[in-house]
C-alpha cells in the first residue's frame, strides 16, 4: 500500500511505542510487584519466560495496534467482534470494564503502597491522590492523554535500566546462589518466600498469563492508539519498539532481584528496595517516576471503562468518570500486593481466549 512505502516518521513511532508501553507501567509493573510475582519468582525459569512474553507481545500486540489503524474511518469498530465473532466479541465487550475497574483497583491500592513504603505516608494518602490525577487526565480527553503519557513510559525504561545495570554489575554473585540463601522472613528460605509469591505452580503459564492480561485488558487502548498513528507501517513499528523496550527493562529488573531475592521477594515496592540500595536521593527520584507510570495506566483504564457507557467529553461523562474513581479508591485501601496475585491471574485467564482469537484472525488472513 502506498501508506506502507511511504518514509517512517521516528517521532511517530516513539510516540506510539512510549504510549504503547505506558499501558504496562502500571502500579504491578513498576512496584517490581508484577515483575517479582510473574516472572522473578520462578528463579532461573524467569529467564524462558522472557522469551515467551516477547514472541507473545509481537505477535499480538501489533496486530491489535494495525487493527485499530485499518479501522479509523470506523466509529462503530469493535475490535473484540473482530477478532473474536459476534458473541464472544460483545461478551468480552461486556467483561472489559469490569476487569479495567479491576485493575484500578490495583493501580490505587499501589499508589498508595508505594508512597507508604518509601515515604511513610498513610496508604489512603497515595491512593487519594491517584484516584484525582486519573479523574484529571479523563476530564481534560484522550489526544491530550496520550501526548502526556507517551513519555512516561520511556522514563520509566530508563531508570529501570539505570537501577538494573548498577544493581547487577554491583551484586552480580547474588545470581550464583538464587534458591539457596536466606531471606529477610525469620524461619524461611529464599526459596520458601519465591513459592509463596508464585501466582501459579507451572513457569510457563505464568508467562502466558501476564501476556493474555496486558494485551486483553489493554486492546482497547491500543486498538485506540493505533487509530492516532498517520500510518500503519508506523502503527506496527511503534509496537514493535515498544515490546523490544519492556522486554529490555523486564530483563534487567528481573535480574536485579534475583540478586537480593532474599529481600525483594518480601516487599510490597521492591524496585524502590533496589533504588535506595544505591543512593537514597535516586530512590526518591524514582519514587516520583513510579507514581507517573500508575498513573499513566491508571488513566487509560478509567478512559476504557467510561467510553462503554458514557459519550466522552459530556459533564454526565465527567460525574460516571468520578464515580468511578471513588468507588476504585474505596477498594484500593485493601493489600497491595495480594490484589495483584489474585486480579492479575483472574484476568489472565480470562485473557487467554482473546490472545488465541488475535492469532487465529491472523492466521486465517494470511491463510
């Protein structure tokens, strides 16, 4: 097509892929709680798990993302019909705000997780306010959304990768001995206190768990956010940096804790663990960063679920944005990290049977 021969504009593709991974930097993603359950957890197998995700990720989420470009004259598109049938497609329709309220919830209860490990606050203290940036960020409309988030996950990237390579090269002889020293929990194990963050017993569902959730929960964002990009060659290299980059961070992040898995297992922010271990002024720093990541995914969801049932921009759509935040805020006072164990898995499998529609269309239209 002449759209596909047609010179690549960089910016548009780091616009695209900084929003694309800004969906993941969520409060699981960057806490490290996600990273430590999903993957760190498992040890060494964390490391085949990487490579499951990022096939998983380029398969799908490009497809997803050059779905959303095909379709931008549409305004009726309906990417779960489209990929997964009539039925199944408006079932998920349906299931999606649930589970976007779901992983506010989360997002919430992780604001305030990390503002109270860091800085002592009251956990009510950091949920609050997340709960009013995303109410923000949804008053003033999706374009000028992404323009503000697109750089957040990027930055998020960074200090992953500042506080990954320092930690490794630093505590390198930590990975010799990962399952067999001990941990910061009296009477347990290192190898006690990975199994009790585990969210399933098999490596390799995990890693199909955390693709099937990020990419379900996510496709509407980013059946969205390929409808902003000016071409669909840019549409799928954003994606494609996009993975390549949270792959890249993933990586260096899992590989920080498993050197202090001892430690990092039993905290709720243990990025923040590692930040402070080098120098207590670029924890701080972080801290900061990570609170911008729950909010940049906080505030996708929040724009995910009032799209199903209001018209964006409207003051009724304002007052159901609100409402929803409250509600989001009142639960996420509950534990942190048990929210992430039990909703994350939840959804993942939900998830699943969306991933194997996203493929199946692919292969069909190939075919």
């Amino acid at each position: 097509m002449e759209e596909d021969r047609q010179q690549v504009n960089r910016g548009s593709v780091i616009r695209i892929a900084g929003a694309y991974v800004a969906w993941v930097m969520g409060s699981g993603f960057a806490t490290g709680q996600e990273i430590l359950q999903f993957f760190t957890s498992y040890g060494y197998w964390s490391f085949a798990l990487l490579g499951i995700n990022l096939l998983g990720f380029l398969l799908i989420g490009p497809m997803i993302l050059r779905s959303g470009w095909e379709h931008r004259e549409d305004p009726d598109y309906n990417h779960f019909v489209f990929f997964c049938g009539k039925k199944l497609g408006v079932a998920y329709s349906w299931f999606l705000p649930l589970s976007m309220f779901a992983g506010m919830v989360i997002l919430i209860s992780g604001s305030g997780a990390t503002l109270q490990e860091y800085y002592g606050l009251n956990h009510y203290v950091g949920a609050l306010m997340m709960a009013a940036l995303a109410l923000t960020a949804y008053i003033i409309g999706f374009q000028r959304f992404v323009r503000i988030v697109s750089f957040i996950g990027p930055t998020i990237i960074a200090f992953s990768v500042v506080v990954g390579i320092v930690t490794v090269c630093r505590d390198f002889s930590g990975l010799m001995a990962v399952e067999e020293g001990p941990s910061a929990t009296p009477g347990l194990s290192a190898s006690d206190v990975m199994e009790a963050r585990q969210p399933v017993p098999f490596w390799w569902l995990s890693g199909l768990l955390y693709i099937s959730y990020n990419l379900c929960g996510g496709s509407k964002y980013y059946s969205a956010l390929g409808m902003t990009a000016p071409t669909r060659r840019e549409a799928l290299l954003g994606g494609v940096v996009g993975t390549i980059a949270l792959m890249m961070s993933i990586l260096l992040m899992n590989t920080a804790m498993l050197t202090d898995i001892g430690h990092t297992a039993v905290l709720d922010v243990p990025t923040l663990y590692l930040a402070r271990k080098i120098a207590w002024p670029l924890g701080a720093v972080f801290s900061i960063i990570l609170i911008m990541g729950i909010f940049s995914s906080c505030s996708a969801m929040l724009w995910t679920i009032s799209e199903k049932f209001v018209v964006q921009g409207t003051r009724r759509s304002h007052f159901f944005a609100a409402a929803v935040c409250v509600a989001a805020f009142l639960l996420g006072l509950l534990p942190f990290a048990g929210l992430v164990g039990v909703v994350y898995t939840i959804l993942g499998y939900v998830g699943m049977v969306f991933a194997a529609c996203v493929i199946g269309k692919k292969w069909l239209t190939r075919k």
